[in-house]
C-alpha cells in the first residue's frame, strides 16, 4: 500500500515537473517570437520612414508625381502602417506579459459565482 502511494507520489511529481517544463518552455518560445515581431517591426518600418521619398518617385508616375494627394495617401500609408502594426505589436507585448489568461479565469469565476447567487436567491 505504501509503495503504491509513493509511485503515485513519484509519478505525479514527475508529471507536474514535466508540465511545469513544457509550460516554460511554450513561455520561452512565446517570448521569442515576441522578440522577432519587435525585431521585424523596426526593420520594416525604419526602412519605410528611410526609402519613403524614394518610394514616392520609384511609384508615382509624371502624372501623378504633381499630385499632392497622391503623396499624402503614400505617406498616410506608411503612418498607418506604423500606427496599426503598433498597436498590433502592442496587443501581443500584453498577451506575452501580461496575464490575461489568469484574468480571464477570475473574471469567469466571478461571473459563475454571481450566476450561482442569483439562482439560489
């Protein structure tokens, strides 16, 4: 009896230990591709704000060259990009360290909670 409960011990242990690496590990991968996004993100848009002028007469034709609205789109272009990739960059900064899953699972405990109250009352 006592052997059983110590392989289960022994097993269980080895079991929380394992999860416990993988679930670092998935964390380490998590926060190197975060890394990479961060990395790609400047690359991307340092060469946008560089080559934009250049982009401007490699684009736009004769016709389009005297046309004020057509460099502004260009330049909303590369300003948007930058504005929604960051706040895309942004949001997976918040999934990487911040808790949200933790959150989450409080928050629907406490909505369950509130559902359980007010069908007993």
């Amino acid at each position: 009896m006592k052997t059983e409960r110590a392989n289960d011990y022994l097993s269980n242990g080895e079991d929380s230990s394992f999860s416990k690496y993988e679930r670092a590990k998935e964390k380490v991968a998590s926060i190197k591709r975060f890394y990479n996004h961060v990395l790609v993100f400047l690359i991307i848009n340092i060469m946008l704000y560089v080559l934009r002028h250049k982009f401007v007469f490699i684009l736009v034709s004769k016709e389009a060259f005297g046309n004020p609205e057509f460099l502004d789109w260009i330049n909303w272009n590369v300003y948007g990009t930058t504005i929604v990739w960051g706040i895309i960059l942004a949001i997976h900064g918040i999934i990487v360290y911040g808790n949200i899953s933790a959150y989450m699972k409080r928050w629907e405990e406490r909505k369950i909670q509130k559902y359980i109250n007010s069908y007993n009352d």
